[in-house]
C-alpha cells in the first residue's frame, strides 16, 4: 500500500501520519492513497488553511507547505492562493495534472469544502477548518 504523507511548516497548516497498513490525520481523520481506511470510499479530507497566509504550495518537493511523497505528485504541483471570495487552486505546470471535481485545472479555479481535489494521482475531499 502507497501512503502519501504530508509535512507541514506550521501547524496552522496540514498534517498527515502513515504508518504501516493505517493512516491518520492530525487531528483525528484518516486516510491514505485517496480511500479511507474505515471502507467509506471517500478519500482523506483535506482542511483548507486557516491564519493569515496568503498562498500555500503543494507538491514533492520538501519546501512545499504541503508535502506530498507520491511519485505522481510534481515537486511543485500546485498552490492555494487566498482571493477575496476564497481560496483559488492553481497547478504550476505538473506533469499528471490538478483536479476539482474531476475536471483538470488550467487556470486558477475557486474551491469550497465540498469539492473533490487530485494532485496528480492523490486525491482528498477539501473541509473546513474544525473550529
């Protein structure tokens, strides 16, 4: 089983945990390689950023905010840049492609909780923040 694991730079940011067999989100959510362990069939969420940063980078590539270690996901993939009406999901030039909702992603496109995002071959279900 191929988890992707996540690294974060701050904790406002995200966190995914693998281990062998399991992974979890910190805090308690779960999911590895876009399914669920609990057999829901919906891949891991994925919080959207809270605090003031205004763009958050996703890709291989250990600077990223968020790390992803699956050889599908480009060194820099793609960003989340904060707008006025929301966060605005861009690819930066990967090789296998940004996703919302199945639809590849070919200029900055406006996300909510809700929608369904792939960075390459990984895909998480965007949420908000637990308050």
């Amino acid at each position: 089983m191929r988890c992707s694991r996540a690294r974060t730079r701050s904790c406002e940011a995200w966190s995914l945990t693998c281990y062998p067999g399991r992974a979890s989100w910190a805090p308690p959510l779960a999911g590895c390689c876009g399914l669920l362990i609990d057999g829901s069939g919906w891949p891991p969420p994925l919080p959207l950023p809270a605090g003031t940063q205004r763009r958050f980078t996703i890709g291989r590539e250990l600077t990223c905010d968020m790390t992803l270690g699956d050889e599908t996901v480009s060194r820099w993939h793609a960003s989340l840049e904060r707008g006025p009406n929301g966060w605005l999901l861009d690819d930066l030039g990967s090789t296998n492609g940004t996703r919302v909702n199945g639809w590849r992603v070919s200029s900055p496109y406006l996300v909510r909780a809700g929608d369904l995002v792939s960075f390459g071959g990984v895909t998480f279900v965007l949420a908000d923040r637990p308050q």
